[in-house]
C-alpha cells in the first residue's frame, strides 16, 4: 500500500532513518553465495581523521559502483576500514598528553602503546561515522583496522618473506630526517616550501702551498647550509673543467675545522654554476652521498655532524670545535645556531666572501650572503625543515617489485583510468629508489626483528658501538650494523635462530647488551613499520590472507580500486608491488584515478587560505543525495573539481522535483508497478517514453563501465527532469482523472520505478523513501532490487511523433520568450505545406498543443499577408502572425539597441582575453570572470539577431 508523501522533502529525516534500517538488516551485503563477486577496496582513512570533500568525492563514486553492480544481481562487497596512520596517530596522543604537562618518554612503550589503543576506542571512529551521514553502502560487519590481530599477522608474514627473498634488508643511507616528529619520513611525504634564505660564498685553501691555474692558494666554494662545512669529505670540479686540472687529487682544508680532504672530480659539479666548485658533503646531501659514494667513500664512512635533533654533535673524526657541540642547525628562540656561527667564524677567519651590491647613485654595500628564494624540504606532519641524516634503516628493493606491475599495466593486465596517468605511473616505477620503511615510533607495527651481536671470523662477538650520528644523550636510538639480525614471525623462532648461529653451549636469552663465551642476549628493534608498508596488503589481507578463506577465493583479485592521482605511488603502485609478489595476481583490474576538489576559484582548497569546505555542512543544508550527485556530475576523468554551492543546491532542487513528481503519480493513482518488463502500451506517450528509458539504460550502462561518472549523472539527470517531469508528466496530464486510462497508470509506475533503481546509486537515501512510499515492498527494498530489465525497444514511430511535438512546443515557449510575448497567450499558426510526420501529429494531439505550445488553431495553408515570426519543428516550418501581439517597430528597435550593446561588449572582452599581459597578470578569477561575461554576451549576440529574424 502506497504511503501519501509529505509536502516538503526533508533529507535529514530520511537519511537517517533508512541508513539505520540498512545497517541493522545487512542489506549493505545481502547474502548471494552463488552469485558473481565484485569486489571495492576503500582507501582505508586514517583512524585520526574527520571526513573532507576529498573523501566525500572517493567514497561517492565507490559507492555509485557498490550499488550499481549490487542491483545488478553481484555479490557487492565494499570493504571498508582506517589505517592506523603511524605518526598522526601517535602525534594526536602526544598532543593530549602535552596538553596536562605530560610526555610519551614518561611512560614505557606498553604503557603508551595502552594509551593509543584507548584512544582509538573512544575518539578514532569518528570519520566512519561520518561515511554514514554520505550514504556508503560498505560492509560495516567485517569493518578492518590495520593493527588488528589477524592484519598485524599478515604484515609480519609479509616482512620475515621478503627478507628471506633478499626483499628487505638494512642498510646506512640517507634518509628525510624529521627533527620534530623523531622519524624517518619517505620522499612522497616530504612538501618543498619557497623560504627565503641566503648563498653564502667561502674561501677553502690549498694545503701544502698547491696553487690553481690561475695562480691562486684558495678555491671558492658556495652554499645555502653554511652549517654543513663542518661535516665536508672533499671538494669537487667537473673533470673537463681546465680551471682546476691541476689541483685535482691534491688535498684543501675546511678552515673551521682544519679537516684536510681531497678535490675530486665528478660531473656533479657545473662549471657553469659559480666557481664550478662545490663542496661535497655526503653524510648530509642526497646529491653529495651520490658524489661521496662515486669518490669511493663507504656510507660507514661518511661523516655526520647533527643528531637526531637536528643539533650539533662531534663527527667520527673528532674535529669539529666545541664551541659548536649541541647547538640548534638553525637559529632558534633567538640564539644563533651553527648556520649563523660557521658564518660569523669564517668571516672572523677571512674567509668569508661577502656579497656585494650596488645601488642606482653606485654606492656598494656588502653582505654576508647573497638573498635568495630557496626550494627547502619540510616534512608534511612535523611542519619542519627536513635533514637528509645518515642512518640504519630497513629497506624494500622496490625496483625488483616493481617489475611485475610495470609489465601488467602495459600488458593491459591493470587498466589505468584515466590513460593519461600511465605516463607517470610508468616514470615513477622505473626510475624509483629503495623504500625505507622503519620508523622511529612506538605506534605502529614494530618490526620483526632481534639483535644480538656479530661474530667474527674467530668466533668472538663484536661489542655494539654507539652510532656517530645518533641522538644526543637523551636520545634512544644505537647504529646496530655491527649486530647480527634476526627475522622472524615470533619471538621464538628468534630465539632458534639465534642459537643455531651462536652455536651449542651458548645460553641465548631476550635482554640487552649481554654477550660473552656462554651467555648471549638479544633484542627487538625499537622501530614500526611505515604506515604505507601495511596499507599496501590491503586489498587480500582484509579478506583473510595469508589463510585460503573462501573470502579470499572469491573477492580477491579486487575488480576496482578508486582513488585520488595524489596517492598512486604512497598506496596504489605499493599495493601492486605487493600483490603481485605475495599473490602472484594484481590486486584490481582496473585502477580509477580522479582529480581534488577545489575552492570554487580553482586554488587548492587549505586552512592556511581559509578555504576548506566541510562536506558535513553541505549535507545539513541541502541532503546527502544533492552532495553526491554534484560529485558525480562534476567528476570527469580525473579533472579537477571546482566547488560550487550553487551547484549542490540545485542538486537539491532535483531531488524536490522528482518527490513533487511523484506526489503527482500518487495523487492520480499511480502506484508501485508489479513487473520488471515494460507494460503493454499502445499510446504514442507511452510507448516513447518506454524507449526513452531503453535508451537511458543504455547509455547509463555505458558510462558507468566506462567509468564516465559525470556522464551516467547527467544521463539520469536529463531524463528525470527534461523527459519525464517536463515532458511525459505533461503530455498525459489531459487523461488525468476519471479519464486516466489504466495503461497510462501502469506505464508511468513503471518508469518511475526504473527512475528510482536507477537513479539510486547517485542518490540513495530519496530514490528509497520514494520506492517505498509508491507501494508495500517491505520485502523488496530498493537497495536489493533489479536494475531495470525493460525488454522492449525503442518504438521508432512514437519517438518521432513526440520529439516532433517537444520541438514544436520548445520552439514557441523559445520565441515567446525572445520577443517579450507572454507565454500564456495563444496564437494561430499556418503551416503551408506539412509534413506527413507534423500532419498526423497535429490532427492527433490538437488538445496537447493547444495546452503545452499555446497554438490553435493550426491552419494548413499560406499564411496571411503580415508582420510575423517563423519557428520550425522537425521539417515543418511554421509562421504566426504578430499584427496585434506586439509593437513590430518598437520590438525590432529594442533588439537592436540591445544586439548592438552584446556586440560591443563582446568585442570589448574578446579584445581583453586575447592580450596575453592580462590572461598572464589579472587574478585567475578575472579571467575566469571575463570568459563567463564573453560567452554570455556571445549567446546574447546568437539570441537576438534570431529574434530579429523571427520578426522580418
């Protein structure tokens, strides 16, 4: 039994109302054993997060595919779940604890680690609710965490495994350091920030009375890291620069630090920059440890002169001078750092260059450096300026992992969508380095390794010695490639191994810093897991593997993965690499990347500009169902996405017209229809708008396998509002009533049902309330039904007959308007030779075209002598008299004053956008605005001169 709809349409009510009923009935995944799977991965959020226009836009279009393939009759599994988000996560906890005059260092590990587990459970759920309020159709019941039991035991598997393949390994290289955070952080999370900075100029002298060319004891080197000096291994030229042949292989000497070294050679260096001389440190420039290597210098061997702080500590060759030892690499709270101090010492030495200038009267000033806007690194969480810290981290051979995902995406084995994304997809993967992933956290997935120390060639144990460039005293963490490591997936058979490689007699126990000939501590290592390195498992860890589950049999691989172009290498390459070595399959079929949502000016949306926009807020005001189709319909193929309220807001206004449509069906009668296929029909109305709904079907299914989202919602859209509201509702009012023949009724319930289904995946929550208000369906809810099966085709002659009549009608409502004459008032036409299609369509629906184009009567003869208007439908063109409906001269001279004022104008603005100066110079919402002005007065220009015409 239809339930009667209320006059207004209020989102918040229904939206929460049907979400619960969803989640509570498991209608999100209905249980089809025998039916075909399709399978969606979410990119799992972070467990700190709160849901942004970012997310809204991902989730939406996951969702229209969950329930498009769900009404389709699959088994549709959305699985959905957070990431443990290593370093917001432990940030947010320290944070709180920093907030009562508190400190993670106060507590043990398993103290604190207790503490982000109880946060977790109180706050970290916040953003899954949130999904909620957006309508996501995910499977709630198997919602996963990445430090779930189950999961951390697939990433420790994961780890030992590709250790065994000689996957992972430990290694000293330089890493991004975060002196903040106290962490290695991978390249993709490192941000570069104009800052404003300074070159500094130094001397550097020859030992030993060696001489350049050019008859000079000195050679001039430049840098922006003055500080750095204190840590220099050589100097290097190009080796086909002539300037310097002869002092190349003879030593030079670091001033503050009397550090004697070598000039080398390497093509590094560009005799065009500067000197041509650039000094070469390796322990703390990732282009220098490059250099440093090709010089034969091992990385054990660099030096390194800044802890894990980011302050000053002795290098392995003890001479950098006291008076640096502990501070700050920068100037900070006021007190020189050893930027400022290696400046001023080498100024006091002379062997500072100042920088000189002159002004327009030619008087000279001088300078300690030369200012310049400088490229700086910064760390994406910690906020500050990354070190390159030479360290011992864990790394995957990524290069050899990525072999495999190279060759399926151009094997068309993973379809990447959009195609242009395979340029960089391919650029990234063939030129990536080794990923490190340990970090120096306690949140996280520590990392399945123990320590006890080396044996050498005698069998004795090699002491561990603390690490040069470690932290300060107060730090924690120990160089332990003098130890030897164990891998393992548990604690014991760490302790196995370790015992078959100390030998028989020797007691091997879990502690620290105990070995001699008969007792032999070893112990875990103190770093997690880059947060990425576990995410990568997602798509076949959450359906149980390493276990053969009948989950995994099934769903995996995964048919679709959608995400943002800004995390194809942190997460989508990753999961590729690793699917396909631990699965021997790739992870998805096919890959969708889409573009960011911008500020509705196009900038990037930030809380520095002030621009965020809060999806939350767009659905208190206008509905869930009005955000998601605006994200539908602006989403092209990866373009970017400008925020526009207006936008959504008349997303809204849709949802209104389809309730206000079918609070019309119900109030005549027209209820829930009882077949899938297309009733019986024998009127021209209805059996065009049947083919209508083939033909939408058709072209929704095309969009959508082609992953055309904008193009499935404006399919839709238009049929909804132009066809059905506008048109069809229209042409069959005359019948309404008593007269409303049962045909009618049974067509138009069956094309707002395929309306509803397929309608629902853009917009669940209306498309719901609306199937169920049209009729007792408790046991058939929208969200299980079946996508329209219409078995019926498109009715040639009825198709012509009414787009013939829309023609006629929207081509009188058109001049009317043009011309200023009230659409109400109707008019006598004469159409002198019709066609046999407008013939029979005339004599046909007189009734109609009197109600909807306002003409009768309709002569079929040569008009009368006079002022008039033409307008054509389909080949027929007709003419309607003007004499007594408007003033022909007064008309004819208001359109040409206003086509004048839209020509001058328009030429005004052409002019404007085709002077570059403005296009490169004005604000970008300028031009956007002057393009806007130029196509609205070019369509001025096209409208009138038609109105024009129109009158003679």
């Amino acid at each position: 039994m239809a339930q009667e709809l209320d006059t207004t349409f209020d989102p918040a009510e229904i939206e929460a109302r049907w979400y619960a009923h969803w989640e509570q009935e498991g209608l999100f995944r209905p249980a089809r054993p025998g039916a075909a799977p399709y399978t969606i991965v979410n990119p799992p959020p972070n467990v700190t997060g709160s849901l942004h226009i970012g997310h809204a836009l991902d989730n939406t279009l996951q969702d229209i595919m969950i329930r498009y393939e769900r009404l389709r009759g699959k088994d549709a599994l959305w699985v959905v779940g957070t990431d443990h988000a290593g370093i917001a996560t432990q940030m947010v906890v320290e944070r709180q604890l920093e907030a009562q005059q508190d400190k993670r260092t106060n507590y043990s590990r398993e103290d604190f680690i207790a503490k982000v587990w109880q946060w977790k459970e109180e706050s970290g759920g916040t953003i899954t609710r949130q999904l909620r309020r957006l309508g996501c159709s995910m499977d709630w019941s198997r919602e996963q965490f990445t430090m779930d039991p189950h999961f951390t035991d697939a990433v420790t598997k994961v780890f030992v495994d590709l250790h065994k393949d000689g996957l992972i390994y430990r290694d000293k290289r330089l890493v991004n350091w975060d002196v903040k955070l106290k962490t290695a952080i991978s390249d993709l999370e490192v941000e570069t920030v104009e800052t404003k900075g300074g070159f500094w100029h130094f001397k550097y002298p020859l030992a030993d009375g060696v001489m350049t060319a050019e008859g000079k004891d000195h050679l001039v080197v430049a840098t922006t890291r003055p500080e750095t000096m204190l840590a220099d291994m050589a100097v290097a030229v190009h080796p086909d620069d002539a300037r310097y042949a002869s002092v190349v292989g003879k030593d030079i000497l670091q001033p503050i630090t009397g550090r004697r070294f070598k000039v080398i050679t390497d093509e590094h260096a560009d005799p065009e920059l500067g000197s041509g001389v650039v000094k070469i440190t390796p322990g703390h420039d990732f282009n220098d440890f490059e250099v440093g290597k090709r010089a034969g210098f091992k990385p054990g061997e660099m030096l390194n002169m800044l802890d894990g702080n980011g302050d000053v500590c002795q290098t392995a060759d003890g001479l950098v001078p006291e008076e640096f030892l502990g501070l700050h690499r920068f100037r900070r709270d006021k007190v020189d750092g050893a930027r400022e101090l290696v400046a001023a010492r080498m100024n006091a030495l002379g062997f500072l260059i100042p920088h000189v200038t002159k002004d327009k009267n030619g008087e000279e000033t001088q300078a300690d450096f030369e200012p310049r806007t400088i490229q700086t690194p910064f760390g994406d969480r910690g906020g500050v300026v990354i070190e390159p810290w030479l360290t011992d981290q864990w790394y995957v051979d990524a290069e050899t992992l990525a072999q495999a995902p190279i060759k399926a995406v151009r094997d068309g084995d993973i379809e990447i969508v959009p195609k242009s994304w395979e340029k960089t997809f391919f650029n990234w993967m063939e030129n990536i380095q080794p990923w490190c992933v340990s970090r120096q956290l306690w949140w996280g997935h520590r990392i399945p390794a123990w320590y006890g120390p080396k044996k050498d060639a005698s069998g004795l144990y090699l002491a561990a010695s603390e690490d040069a460039a470690a932290f300060s005293p107060k730090g924690q963490i120990r160089a332990i490639l003098d130890k030897q490591p164990f891998v393992a997936e548990s604690e014991d058979d760490a302790l196995q191994q370790a015992r078959e490689y100390y030998g028989d007699g020797i007691e091997v126990f879990i502690g620290d810093g105990v070995f001699n000939q008969h007792r032999v501590s070893i112990s875990r290592d103190n770093d997690v897991l880059d947060t990425w390195f576990s995410s990568a498992l997602w798509p076949f860890a959450t359906l149980g593997w390493p276990d053969k589950t009948d989950l995994l049999d099934k769903h995996y691989p995964n048919d679709l993965l959608i995400s943002g172009f800004d995390i194809l290498f942190f997460w989508d390459a990753r999961m590729a690499m690793m699917g396909r070595h631990l699965t021997g399959e790739n992870p998805w079929k096919k890959l969708y990347l889409h573009g960011l949502v911008r500020a509705a000016d196009g900038q990037k949306m930030s809380k520095s500009k002030g621009n965020v926009v809060d999806p939350l807020g767009l659905i208190d005001k206008y509905g869930a169902d009005a955000l998601r189709f605006f994200m539908a319909a602006m989403e092209s193929q990866g373009r970017d996405i400008k925020m526009d309220d207006r936008r959504v807001e008349g997303y809204r206004n849709f949802a209104t017209k389809l309730w206000n449509a079918t609070r019309f069906c119900q109030s005549n009668g027209i209820g829930a229809s009882e077949t899938l296929a297309a009733p019986a029909a024998s009127h021209a109305v209805n059996r065009w708008i049947i083919g209508e709904v083939v033909e939408t079907q058709a072209a929704l299914d095309k969009a959508l396998a082609d992953l055309r989202f904008d193009a499935a919602a404006n399919t839709i859209y238009h049929f909804v509002w132009d066809r059905f509201c506008d048109w069809y509702i229209e042409l069959i009012k005359p019948g309404v009533g008593a007269n409303f023949d049962a045909e009618t009724k049974a067509v138009a319930g069956w094309v707002l049902d395929q309306i509803l289904v397929m309608l629902h995946p853009f917009m669940p929550f209306i498309t719901e309330e609306l199937w169920n208000a049209q009729g007792d369906r408790a046991d058939y809810p929208l969200i299980t039904a079946k996508w329209p099966e219409p078995d019926a085709k498109v009715d040639a002659q009825a198709k012509a007959e009414i787009d013939w009549l829309i023609g006629l009608t929207s081509a009188m409502r058109g001049a009317k308007n043009e011309l200023g004459i009230s659409p109400g008032v109707k008019l006598a036409a004469w159409c002198p030779a019709p066609s046999a299609l407008g013939k029979s369509v005339i004599e046909a629906n007189a009734p109609a075209i009197e109600r909807l184009a306002r003409l009768t009567p309709i002569h079929f003869a040569e008009a009368p002598a006079g002022a008039a208007m033409q307008i054509a439908a389909g080949d027929d063109a007709f003419i309607i008299p003007l004499e007594g409906v408007v003033d022909v001269d007064a008309e004819k001279a208001r359109l040409s004053k206003a086509l004048e004022a839209s020509r001058k104008e328009a030429k005004s603005l052409d002019g404007r956008l085709s002077n570059a100066n403005f296009v490169d110079r004005a604000k970008p919402e300028a031009v956007e605005k002057a393009r806007a002005d130029l196509a609205h007065h070019s369509a001025e220009v096209e409208r009138i001169a038609a109105a024009l015409t129109r009158l003679g």
